[in-house]
C-alpha cells in the first residue's frame, strides 16, 4: 500500500498531517559487517587452534547468535522502511507503518575504541512502546543537515531536552519522547489544577 503524500503551498502532507520532517534510513555498515565476519573469523580461527568445543562454547554461540541477529534485523527493518516521515502527531515510515508519536521511546547506544576512532559508533534508536517493537535508528552525526533537522523537530514537538545531541545520555535505557504532562488539546485543564 502506497503512502498518499499530497502537496499543498509548498508543504507536503499525509492524511491532512502536515510533513515537518524527512528522514532517510540507512544501514550502519560496520554493525552489519561485523556481525557477519566475526563469527566466521572466530570459526575459522577456533577451527585452526583444534579447540575442543564444549557445552560453554555452544551457549556462548547462541547468544552471540542472538546478539548479532538482533543487529541484522534492525538494519533490514532499516532498509525495509527506507524512509520516516515526523508529523505533529505520528510517525510514518514509506512502508505505510503509522507509529502514534505519545508510544515512542528513543535511547542512545554507543559503540566506542579507546581511542575514539573507526569503531567509535553513536545511534539513536526509536521503539513503539518496548524494545521489541522497533521503529527505526540513526546514527548520530552533528555534521549531517537531515539527522539535525529530524533532532530538531522532534525537539519542536515533544520539547523533550533529552532527545537533543548536546544531552545524550547513555545510563539511560529508555525514555518516553513525549512526556505526557498533558495533551495539548488538555492545557487548559492542565492549567486548572495547577492554579
């Protein structure tokens, strides 16, 4: 199914939402190469030392296994979803997968070297609800004009300070995008209470 983007004075719109931002998906290269490499060099090498292959090799596989089908299936998700779409209220994927912006959570994941180089990888990644149910990630990339305008907009519609680059913080897990004090259609009642 087809997304019915229309354009009107120059916006672009989704179902009468108006389009705040586009973001293009990618795939993070270095994750997925690792995850299909590591395990074959570390066969081949265990292979070649003969190690004797016990019950403890078989359980740390699998969860390495795990692991690594993890990071694959967020990078084909990636690749399936091409492209995010942030209105007021949802997130649209080109797959036609509509996310209500009040369930979304986000955290920051770092991948790092001691001397901060090659291995060193930032994403920011977004989930409906739980971790289980993903939506999308980015790699965190303060030079790239699209990943601040997706920071920003998000930034605009939840005025969550946590999402911003400048205040990434990787103890936490997990944090709701929209903090859910009040709607904005319910800020008069909101108003009410607080005086």
């Amino acid at each position: 199914m087809a997304l019915n983007i229309e354009e009107k004075d120059g916006k672009k719109y989704i179902d009468g939402e108006e389009i705040l931002c586009e973001y293009e998906l990618g795939v993070n290269m270095f994750k997925i190469s690792m995850s299909i490499f590591g395990p074959l060099i570390f066969f081949f090498y265990a292979k070649s030392k003969d190690y004797d292959v016990g019950v403890l090799y078989f359980i740390v596989l699998v969860i390495f296994l795990i692991f690594i089908g993890g990071i694959l299936l967020r990078n084909i998700q990636n690749l399936y979803r091409k492209k995010v779409f942030i209105t007021q209220n949802h997130i649209i994927t080109a797959s036609n997968i509509v996310i209500n912006i009040e369930n979304v959570y986000f955290f920051y994941s770092r991948m790092t070297d001691s001397q901060g180089g090659f291995f060193s990888q930032t994403e920011l990644i977004f989930y409906n609800g739980n971790k289980f149910n993903f939506i999308f990630f980015g790699e965190v990339n303060e030079d790239n004009e699209n990943f601040k305008k997706l920071i920003q907009t998000l930034y605009d519609i939840s005025n969550n300070e946590n999402i911003l680059v400048e205040n990434m913080n990787f103890s936490k897990s997990r944090q709701k995008l929209i903090k859910g004090e009040c709607k904005k259609g319910d800020r008069h009642l909101f108003e009410k209470i607080t005086k």
